[in-house]
C-alpha cells in the first residue's frame, strides 16, 4: 500500500496552487477526502498553512506531476527515495510512558480502573496507566498522599491509554477467569426450555373428582324419611301422655 507524504495538507496546498491536479488526484495522493482538498481550495481549510513543495523534498517528479496532469484518470505515484532509512521495530518493553503535563492524573485513573474493573490485575494497570505496583497498593488501600483529593476518572478520557488497549485487557482477564462451577446456573436444553409449565397442584385435591362424590353417597328415600319422622313424633306424645 502506497503511502502518502510527509505533511499532507501542506502537500496538498502547494499541490492545489501550483498544479491543475484535480481534487481527486491530490485527494488520493495526500490520502484525504476530496471534500477536504475542495475546502483547501476554497480557503476554509488549512487556513495559513504554508504549502510544501513535494518535488523539493523527493517525495514526487515534475515528470510525474505532468504525467497525471494530461490524464484525469491517472494517479500520483511517490517517487523512490534515493535513502533508504531502515525500518524501525517497536519494541515495548515495561510500564507505559506518561507525559509529564498527565503524570498528576495517573492515581485517579488508577481509582477508577479499581472500581469499574476489579478483575484487572496490578500488571495489567501498570500497562495501561504506566504507574508502579506500589502507587497502585496505595491507591487501593487509600493511604495514597492525595487519597482525600482523589476523583475516579476514565484513563481514555485522560488520554492515558486508548480504548483499545483497555478493552484488550478487560478481554484478557474475561479469559483468564476460571468457567462457573456445576452448581451455578446452566441453560436448559431447547425442548426443555420450551415446554409448558405444570398447574399448581393444592394439596389435598389432587386426584378430587367430582362425580365420584355423586356415585359414593346412596340416593334419598323421601317416604322413609317422613316415616321416621312420624315414629319420632308418636313416640314423643306418648312419652307425655304418661308423664
């Protein structure tokens, strides 16, 4: 993948007041939108921004410029640079590098991180907010000098760490948390899940019919009743007539 200049919008400023490159063509050189390069040409962008001369610095040819130039369809091609720097690796070792003007918000970031994500561990901080395992004890045991003065603030607000890195390594320790144990919640199968739900049962009228209570009790003889009730009345007059 080609890349653009060294300073791309003082590229494109000379580019757009010295040539008549069209916007796409400097837009796809510089690696800007073309919206961009318009606005630079209208003067609402880049607004005192003194334009760099590419051919002086060999980033392009005149030949090249004038190649494009006859050609709309055509694109910049950098020109080979005559010294070849060798690439650097990066290699990062230890606790990251704080500037000086953010180094006075490192504990409350650290404050922050304790709260919002316990399950960090001390070197994962040390890697987002480049402090030590000891301002880090002392912020979490708030015998810190500022503890009474400590606020708990986003590092990525403060601009201590990006939010990639952090969600990296809220990833990483997510990881290396040991699985749920057996008498934790489990998910249930589909067809489990899916069927319905019993009745409540009440106790003592599980297995109640009500027909049965119509077939276990004998029929009513009116005649029979109303004759016992005439013997209990005969019976109680001649109880009195002897009395």
């Amino acid at each position: 993948m080609q890349q653009g200049p060294l300073m791309p919008k003082a590229t494109a400023v000379w580019l757009v007041e010295n040539t008549s490159l069209s916007f796409d063509q400097i837009a796809d050189f510089c690696k800007l939108h073309p919206l961009e390069v318009k606005g630079i040409a209208d003067g609402e962008v880049a607004a005192g921004i003194k334009g760099l001369d590419p051919v002086s610095t060999g980033q392009l040819t005149r030949e090249e410029i004038e190649r494009v130039q006859s050609n709309p369809d055509q694109r910049l091609k950098m020109a080979t640079p005559k010294v070849k720097l060798p690439e650097m690796k990066r290699t990062r070792k230890g606790p990251r590098y704080t500037p000086v003007s953010r180094r006075h918000d490192r504990p409350n970031a650290i404050l922050w991180l304790l709260r919002n994500h316990p399950e960090l561990k001390d070197a994962q901080i040390m890697r987002l907010v480049g402090t030590t395992k000891t301002t880090i004890q002392q912020v979490r045991e708030r015998t810190h000098w500022n503890s009474a003065s400590l606020t708990p603030m986003d590092p990525v607000t403060l601009g201590l760490c990006s939010q990639i890195d952090l969600d990296f390594e809220v990833q990483r320790s997510a990881k290396d948390r040991p699985a749920q144990g057996a008498e934790g919640p489990t998910l249930l199968a589909p067809e489990v899940s899916l069927l319905p739900e019993p009745e409540p049962e009440t106790a003592g009228f599980r297995d109640f019919d009500p027909s049965s209570r119509e077939r276990e009790e004998p029929a009513i003889d009116v005649n029979s009743v109303f004759a016992k009730l005439k013997g209990l009345k005969r019976t109680g007059d001649e109880d009195e007539d002897d009395a």
